[in-house]
C-alpha cells in the first residue's frame, strides 16, 4: 500500500516536488494504533485525495485556499473504523474528536496553504480544517478545539 502512494506521489508532484516535500519537513501523519497503523506524507495525502478548500479560519486573516484530503477519504484508506479519535499534535496538546460529526461537517487534512506546503511554523504539516466560510455555525468552541495544528497523530478512541 505504501508503494502504491509513494508510485502515485511521484506521478502527481513530480519527482522534484517530491523531494522538495521530502527534505522540507520529515514529519508524516500516524493515523491507526500500533502494528494497525498507517503513515502519510504531506505527498500521499495529495495522492490520496488531492482536493482544495477555501475557507477563512479563526486563526488567520482573510481567505485562505487549502489542499489536502477529506478525513473520511484518509480514514477509509487507513482502514479505520471508529466512532471518535484521539488527535495528538506535535507540540503535546491532544482533543477527542466525534468522526461522524467532523466527516458530516467536512473535515479536511490540509497540506498545503495557498500554493505552499505548510511548514511547522504554518500550523502543518498537517492541519484538520473545516468549512467554516461555508458553515459559520462551525466557528463554536468544540470544532474549534478540533482543529488541530501540527497534526502528527490519529488514534480510534474504544
């Protein structure tokens, strides 16, 4: 499954690209628990489910054009089945998050911000969004807390 990604990585970013993620950051995204685990670059990602959201956030001004996947698109490639997850970041802070209600108000995995893949210092690799342009109703305290900067982990909850 690996090679797979890494196959269609290369076809999609081209090989410098690929190399340019690679060097730039080494952080990948751990979705699943243990041996039933899977890891993703910022490049898989794309590969997976290359899509953009535009959409302002509460921590940044103006609007703002994503890339990355769906969470429920990088769940099912992961195999995971849960009804909530534990989202852990790089810098230790950790939420609970319900799938249904993140997949039914679109969860995204961004990778990139406005053309760019995003760097630590930019809130990436990896950063779980949500269309709050689109849903205003979503800018409450608990999604909120569901945006996860520096996403580095993604663990199915029993």
């Amino acid at each position: 499954m690996r090679l797979e990604r890494t196959v269609r990585s290369l076809f999609h970013l081209g090989i410098g690209g690929l190399l340019l993620v690679s060097q730039a950051f080494g952080y990948d995204l751990v979705i699943g628990r243990d041996a039933h685990s899977v890891r993703y670059t910022q490049t898989d990602l794309l590969a997976l489910d290359d899509t953009i959201l535009e959409t302002e956030t509460p921590w940044t001004d103006g609007l703002l054009q994503f890339e990355g996947a769906h969470l429920a698109t990088v769940l099912d490639d992961a195999d995971i089945r849960a009804e909530q997850l534990l989202a852990s970041a790089l810098n230790g802070y950790s939420v609970v998050i319900s799938v249904a209600t993140a997949i039914e108000e679109g969860a995204f995995i961004a990778v990139q911000m406005d053309g760019r893949p995003m760097r630590v210092r930019d809130k990436g690799p990896f950063w779980l969004v949500f269309p709050w342009s689109d849903k205003p109703e979503l800018l409450n305290r608990e999604v909120r807390s569901w945006s996860i900067w520096q996403l580095q982990r993604l663990e199915p909850v029993e």
